[in-house]
C-alpha cells in the first residue's frame, strides 16, 4: 500500500471513532434531552433547537474555514475540530439548557474546520484515478461509526420507556471515551503536499493574514459560478436529507408507541441499518470504482434519489403525522405500524446517502482539484444551512410535510447534479 491510502485509512478510522460517538449521539439526542426533562423540571434543553445550533454555526463558519486552514493547514484544522465534539459529549454529562446550546455553537464551529480539512487532505491523498476509490472507502469506514454506538445503545436501552440518569452517564462517558480515540488516531495524520496546480497569485500573499483573506474571497468567487451554484442545489438536499434520517427518522419511530411494546429500542436498530447501507454503499462504491463509475457519477445519484423516494413512500405510510414531536398513540396508513418497514425504510435512507455522498465527493476532489478547500467549505456550507433550517421547522412542522420538502428538494437537487455531471462530461471529452 503507498503512503496516501495509509494516511486515507487512518482518515477513516480517525473518523470512524469521534463520529461513532456524535451520530450515535445525534440519533438519541431528542431521546435523551427528553428523559432529562422528566427527571429535572428546570432543564428545558430541545434536542431539534440543539440540531439546528450545531448547524446554523456549522454554515456560517464554513465562510472561514478556509482561511483557518490556510495558515494551520489540513491536519491542525481536522484535530480543533475534533477536539470540539469530545467537548459536546461531556456537556451531556452536566445537564444545562445554556451548557447544551454553548456546546452545540462551539462544536458547529468545530464541525466546520474539521470537514473542510477532511475534504482538503481526502483530495492531497488522491488523483483522478483514486479519487473515487479513496472517498468511498472513507465513506464506508466513517459510516461504520453508525454500528458501534448505535448497538450498543439498543442494548443500554432494550426494554426501558425511560432513559434513567446511571444508563445516560455510562452511553455517554462509553461515548466520550471513543471520540478521544478517534483523536489519537487523527493525531497520526501525516503531512501530504497539496497537488494543486501552483497559484501565482496565492504565493504573492506573503502574511497569513493575506493567505486567510486570499483564501475567503477564492471560496466566494467560486461559489458565484455557474456549476457551483446548481451544484449547491444538490448540496442542499444533502443537508435536508442528513438532518432527518440522522435526527427525525429516529426520533419518530421512538415515538410511536404502537409501533413495538418498547419503542425506544428501536432507535438503536434504526441507527445500525442505516449505518449498514452507508457502509455497503461507500464500500461498494469504493471497491468497484473503477466499474460503477465508468458511465459517469450521475446514475449512481440517480439511484439513490429512487431509493431515498421509496424510503418517503414507506415512512409516509407507516408513521403517524405527529410522530417527530413526542410520545403518540396515533397510526397512520398501517395499523398497527411495522418496525420491520421502519428499518428498511432506514437502510434505504442509509444506502442512497453513500449513492450521493460518494459521488459528491469523488465530483469536488477530482474535478475542483485546484480549489478544493474552497469547494468543500462550499458543500459543507449549503449541506449545513439546509440541516439547520430543517432542525428547526422539524420542531413545528409535521412529518407529512417535512417528506413534502424532502421529495422536491431531492429531485430538484438531482436534476442539478445530473446537469453539472454531464457538462463536466462533455468538457473532458472536448479536451481529450
């Protein structure tokens, strides 16, 4: 193996680990706030307000990741961030309606600075050839993260209605403990020389602060282009999509009382099976790069656009319209509800998200190579936005008519990419 598919392997591990502990977390957020509540009345935290904070701070930070990173450079940028998500986690341990809102600010920070290095080192790793192979395997290792904390809370919480604090400290500090080794394993990031084209320009910027000024006005001129901006249509939807299976989908079925005779631990078994088809995608993807993308990117999003569509098909049939908000008796189209179409509906959702993911970022490394910092701080920056206006109307707005939003969305976002992906086909075949 060469020195750039090690450093991808420790990428993904390294990811692997801090993100077993914060989508394990994201899923049972609303959960655990919940039984929070119940035990201390002064505690008045939201899990959905908490979601979009992350978010909202995720968006806007991404305008500065940029400049962050070119004067620390990937690594550093990858480990702040990192550093931020071992300190969400033990805000849980203090339960505090401003601890949790502060905590939620300072790791949309850190989110932001640790994407935009992942997306800036995953292309120094990679060339046109490897690009595809190189993101799906990240892919899959990262979303091996959905198995491990996630079975382990169906277990911690098998057969409880309500999360009991001695059960809440220990998924929580088990948690805390995995995040640190994620940073440990991101600490053996080695340094990889960027493989863009030189930029006069750039090197004329001789301070850091002209570096971070250079780099913030590079993001917002590309942002302005053609491509870019119907590229950030499907980026959006990413967001939207993100936000309900990693915050709504789960929250929904737990709440559904009639869905099983103890439907919290369901949430933990909708977390493996989305993690499961993240990880067949992004591994599929990853092994057989050199076949599944020899037509192009734009099939393989077409696919998972079907698939997410069959997904919101099913969840619309099988859980009440109240379902994201609190406890209910309600049913909606099936009576009684089927938890086994709850957890294919969450490995569709899982399986379509590595269909979109991996190809975005096979599109951005291979083809924005020389601007990949500002390329990447763009897609986490609409991706981003879109999970933080999704969290909060997922507070008031019903689940009927959130899969509305996530149907027009998803197909106008996939018309874009298809749009962009063969223009980009047409310019290779120009230049061959």
């Amino acid at each position: 193996m060469d020195r750039q598919f090690i450093m991808i392997l420790i990428l993904g591990f390294g990811f692997m680990f801090v993100f077993t502990a914060f989508q394990t977390m994201s899923n049972i957020e609303k959960t655990i706030l919940d039984s929070i509540s119940k035990d201390d009345e002064s505690f008045k935290g939201e899990g959905y307000t908490s979601l979009a904070i992350i978010y909202l701070f995720f968006a806007l930070s991404n305008w500065l990741a940029p400049s962050f990173m070119s004067v620390t450079g990937p690594r550093v940028s990858i480990i702040v961030g990192a550093l931020t998500y071992v300190g969400f986690m033990i805000s849980f341990l203090f339960p505090s309606t401003t601890l949790l809102y502060v905590a939620s600010a300072i790791i949309g920070v850190g989110a932001a600075l640790t994407w935009t290095g992942q997306g800036t080192y995953l292309a120094r790793c990679s060339n046109a050839d490897t690009i595809s192979r190189n993101s799906g395997i990240f892919w899959a290792l990262l979303q091996c993260s959905m198995f491990f904390g996630n079975l382990f809370v169906y277990y911690q919480f098998q057969d409880k209605t309500h999360i009991d604090k001695q059960t809440r400290d220990l998924v929580i500090g088990v948690l805390t403990a995995v995040a640190v080794l994620g940073i440990v394993f991101l600490l053996a990031l080695r340094f990889m020389a960027s493989n863009a084209e030189q930029d006069n320009e750039l090197e004329s910027k001789q301070t850091a602060c002209g570096h971070a000024v250079y780099a913030l006005k590079s993001a917002g001129k590309l942002f302005m282009t053609k491509k870019m901006l119907l590229l950030s249509l499907a980026f959006f939807y990413t967001g939207l999509e993100l936000s309900f299976f990693s915050g709504v989908f789960g929250s929904s079925i737990g709440f559904t009382t009639k869905i099983a005779a103890t439907p919290k631990e369901i949430v933990g078994l909708v977390g493996i099976c989305i993690g499961a088809g993240e990880v067949f995608g992004g591994g599929f993807f990853g092994i057989l790069a050199s076949k599944t993308t020899r037509y192009g990117r734009d099939p393989i999003v077409i696919a998972g656009y079907v698939m997410h569509m069959a997904a919101f098909f099913m969840t619309f049939l099988n859980l009440p319209n109240s379902a994201p908000f609190k406890d209910t008796t309600d049913i909606s189209y099936l009576d009684p509800p089927s938890a086994t179409m709850a957890l294919i509906c969450a490995f569709l959702l899982g399986l379509g998200d590595a269909c979109i993911n991996t190809q975005v970022y096979s599109m951005l490394g291979g083809e924005y190579v020389n601007n990949a910092v500002g390329a990447f701080a763009l897609f986490k920056f609409m991706q981003s936005v879109a999970a933080a206006i999704s969290f909060f109307y997922s507070a008031f707005l019903g689940l009927y008519v959130q899969l509305g939003i996530l149907v027009v969305s998803g197909t106008i976002g996939t018309i874009a990419f298809v749009i962009v992906e063969r223009s980009f086909k047409r310019q290779h075949r120009l230049e061959d």
